[in-house]
C-alpha cells in the first residue's frame, strides 16, 4: 500500500490502493480520504464512530427512499435533476469523521493510519511519543487488535529511547506538542527519570565546563592524535567524546522552561555533583540570554578577600 501526499495547498491526502476512498477523516485543516476495513480493524474509538455514524446514514436512507416513493407523477424531477441530485447524495452518504484537537495533528494522524493499513512505519524519538499519544486516544490497544499501536511504541521507548541519555531528552522535548495526553499517560515523568538516571552514571567529564572550552580542547587533543597523518584511537574517541558532549547540550537547551525546571529538579534530588547541575544550567542560560558565561559570574567572597590580601602584600 502506497500513500500519496500532494502539496500543502490541496490540504488533502489519498491512500494509492486502486480502491475509492469511502471514508474521509478530517483532522486539523486535512483530509485524509481513506477505506473502513483498516481503519475499523485497529482501532476500537474509529470503529465505534464509523459504526455509529452507519446507523445514522442508514435511517437516513430509509426516509430519503420514503419520500420518492410517495411523490406523484407531477412532482418528479426530470431526469437531468435527478441524476445530479443521485450523485449529490452519494456523496453525503461517504462516511465523514471529523477528530478535532487529535493528539500531534494530522501528520501523526498520518503515520497512525499508516499504521492501520499495515505499512511500516519509521520510529525515533522525536515521534514516538505523539504516535503512543494517538494510539491512546484512537483506542489501539492489545485487547482489540495483537500487535497494535501502544505496544508497538511502548517497546521501542523501553528499547531505544528509555536506554539512551540523548534520546530520552529528544523524547522528552518531543512530549511538548502532546503535553497533556503524555502527562495523564506518565510519558514525560518516565522520560525524565530516565534522563536523571543516565545523567548520574554518565562520565562527569562530559559534562565540564566551560563547554564550548571543552569543546575546543577536545579537538585540540584530538587534531594533536595524528601520527604522520594515520588517525590514532585517542583520536577517534576524542572526536566521540566532542560529540557526545556537544548533542547532549545542546538537546537539553532545545526543552520548554517548565520541562528544563522539573528536570533539573529531579536531577538535584539524584545527588549530581553542583557541578554537573551549574553545566546545564549555565547551557541553557547562554541559548536564551546572550552573553551569558561562567566568566560573567561574580566571584565569590571567600575569593574576592584573598584577592585583596594578596594585594594589601
């Protein structure tokens, strides 16, 4: 099964199966024309609303067929009128299901429909939060269907995301779109304990500061560990350790101001060194206030009066 998106303008999208579409789903400003059985298959809450929606076209139906039935010769339309009048009511009679405020707007609705129709979809930590969150509200449990939708995300948080320091916090800033369903669902508390559990076992010398310093020394060593051009190990793991500290922060400022607050607090009751602590704070400061350095602060009392005693001598 192939799915055809067109541009943005057409705010329509279309399953390539070769059959007509008798269901169109709206959500957010798209609408995706897409077939029943798939639908209905998968998720419980799209079954329950096709089916209701079912029962109300057909008593419609019965009445429509009611009315011609008692018209007189006199009151028929001519053939013309009735024919466009026909195609017109075909039409209403597709299936039509709007799902306003859908948890991650149209392109998760995309990927869960996607999912519906058997076709692979690609996780990673910036979606699999909003597609855990989708499969909630449309009801895509393991009691409806095997295989479905929560336990397909929930294994690869547990797999891939929850083991990870820097996926997690990708994970994390992802739940931002679908706040309220991954709170209620424990997403986002998981997600921090488990950065505030890696962050504790991690090498503190990745978290040194200054970073950008750091950063710089890093390459510097690691430009110094050539030998007659032949890269070396201490090399290459100098150039891992450089990236390693350079995703982890800057993933950590990208996090909302109530996310970055709740986290840094689990990470104080973790007992990370003050060090560690004043790293990612000072990180996310020099994103949002420029100018912002370790240098900037003001030195301490205890400094400041060996300062003047030294000069006093």
């Amino acid at each position: 099964m192939a799915a055809d998106k067109p541009s943005s303008k057409a705010q329509a999208w279309f399953c390539a199966t070769g059959l007509p579409s008798d269901i169109m789903i709206e959500v957010d400003d798209m609408t995706f024309h897409l077939h029943k059985f798939p639908l209905m298959s998968k998720s419980r809450k799209l079954d329950q609303l096709i089916a209701e929606q079912g029962r109300k076209s057909s008593t419609t139906t019965v009445t429509k067929q009611r009315q011609r039935e008692t018209k007189t010769e006199i009151e028929e339309e001519d053939e013309e009128e009735y024919q466009e009048k026909q195609e017109n009511e075909e039409e209403e009679d597709q299936y039509q299901i709007s799902l306003p405020d859908f948890p991650g707007g149209s392109e998760t609705f995309e990927g869960a429909a996607k999912f519906c129709y058997g076709v692979k979809i690609d996780l990673s930590s910036s979606t699999v939060v909003p597609l855990r969150c989708a499969a909630e509200f449309l009801e895509m449990t393991e009691e409806y269907s095997e295989d479905n939708l929560i336990s397909k995300t929930e294994r690869f948080l547990s797999q891939s995301v929850f083991k990870s320091l820097k996926e997690s916090v990708k994970a994390l800033k992802s739940c931002e779109s679908v706040l309220s369903l991954a709170e209620s669902l424990g997403i986002v508390q998981r997600l921090i304990e488990s950065i505030a559990t890696r962050a504790s076992s991690t090498d503190p010398t990745l978290f040194g500061w200054p970073v950008n310093d750091g950063i710089v020394e890093a390459k510097g060593a690691s430009s110094q560990a050539l030998w007659n051009g032949i890269e070396t190990g201490l090399r290459r793991k100098s150039l891992a350790r450089t990236n390693n500290v350079e995703s982890w922060f800057e993933d950590l400022a990208l996090l909302s101001l109530p996310l970055f607050k709740r986290l840094i607090l689990t990470l104080k009751t973790r007992d990370l060194s003050p060090e560690i602590i004043e790293s990612c704070l000072m990180c996310y400061a020099k994103k949002y206030i420029p100018g912002t350095s370790r240098s900037n602060r003001k030195p301490s009392t205890s400094s400041s009066a060996s300062g003047v005693s030294e000069g006093e001598q």
